[in-house]
C-alpha cells in the first residue's frame, strides 16, 4: 500500500550534501522526530539493532527520544538519504557532554558519533557500499563541522561494527563500561562498550 503522505526529503535542507562518482547522491538532513519515527522506528526495532539500545520501544517513544534530542546543544541527530532514500540514522554528540566522556581523556576537537544502516534489502550485501557512504558522513563530521577527532563507542559484543571501524581507519582505544544514565528524559543502561578514534589526518590526509 502506497504511503499517501510520503515524506518528502528533497524539499528539507541538508546539512551536508555530496556526489559520489558510482555511488550517488548522500544527503545528511536533521532528523526530523515527527515526519522521520515511522523509518526510524522501523530499523531499531529490528533485533540486529539490539546494540542500539531501543528493541521494544513504541514509535511514540522513539519519537519522544529524539524530540528531547532537538532540545539539545551537545547532541544531534540526522536521517542520511541517498539518491532520495534513507539509509542510515547519523548521531553526533560532545564527549564531554556524554557519559563516554567519563570513561576516556577527551581532547578539543573530539566528535562523537553514532550510525544505524538501513538493512541492506532485497539486493543483499552491498560491496563498498558501507565504504562509500561513511566517506560522506566523515567529510560532514571532520570536515564540515571542523573536528580532528571521532569517537565512537560500540559495544563490545558488536564484533561486526568494531570490525567495520577498524577496517574504515579508526584506532581500537580502551575497553570500557560507559555508566547508567537514569534521568526523567532519558535511561540508558550500563554498557561495556570498545572505544576507537580517528583522526582527521588519517581519513582525510594531506
């Protein structure tokens, strides 16, 4: 059944927006936490984004996550869309600001990050199809936002993305169990996660 509201991403303003010879199109829009819940909803329901901490939530709770999200300074969120389809939710936020901050010495010029992929769809594996898109989201992050390093925190059970970060450049950092945060807005549970950084001069040298 055709969706009678479509959302219509071409008409939102990106923050970020590159052409990639063979590949496409990669925008990077800020989320939007009404018009974007029911896609979003969609991929961190899926049990292979357990990792992502929201298995069981409701579409109104998912929303609700990402509305105080926008209230935010510290902490922002992005639906990425290539060639007019979503294909991955990009966070960002400052270390200092989050709780990994307390578990590693966070330097200026740090950026924390977060990326969810769309599943891969009826044409299965994509090669350097991850690759291509992360190249983007890179450029945005330590090029657009002016930043000399990434974080980024997966769990340490999530063999498949620390792999996929190290393969991408990034450097393994410490192991380390990121505290609970129980606040009225906001719960997250306590998590043993595998820090790995890159610097801007790695991905993008010269």
């Amino acid at each position: 059944m055709t969706d009678p509201h479509p959302v219509r991403y071409a008409d939102r303003t990106a923050v970020h927006e590159q052409r990639l010879d063979g590949f496409g199109t990669v925008r990077i829009l800020p989320l939007d936490p009404a018009a974007d819940t029911a896609v979003v909803h969609g991929w961190v329901s899926e049990e292979r984004a357990a990792f992502w901490g929201m298995n069981g939530l409701t579409a109104d709770q998912v929303a609700d996550v990402y509305a105080h999200m926008d209230t935010l300074d510290t902490h922002h969120a992005f639906l990425v869309v290539k060639d007019g389809e979503p294909v991955a939710l990009l966070q960002t936020y400052d270390p200092a600001a989050d709780r990994v901050g307390e578990c590693y010495a966070a330097q200026p010029g740090d950026i924390g990050v977060h990326l969810l992929l769309a599943p891969a769809g009826a044409e299965g594996a994509r090669p350097g199809w991850t690759a291509a898109l992360s190249g983007a989201l890179m450029a945005y992050v330590l090029l657009g936002l002016d930043r000399t390093r990434i974080v980024v925190d997966p769990d340490v059970a999530n063999e498949k993305a620390v792999a996929r970060f190290l393969k991408q450049g990034f450097t393994a950092g410490p192991a380390v169990v990121l505290p609970e945060v129980d606040l009225p807005d906001v719960y997250l549970p306590e998590k043993k996660a595998q820090l790995a950084f890159l610097r801007r001069e790695v991905a993008f040298p010269g």
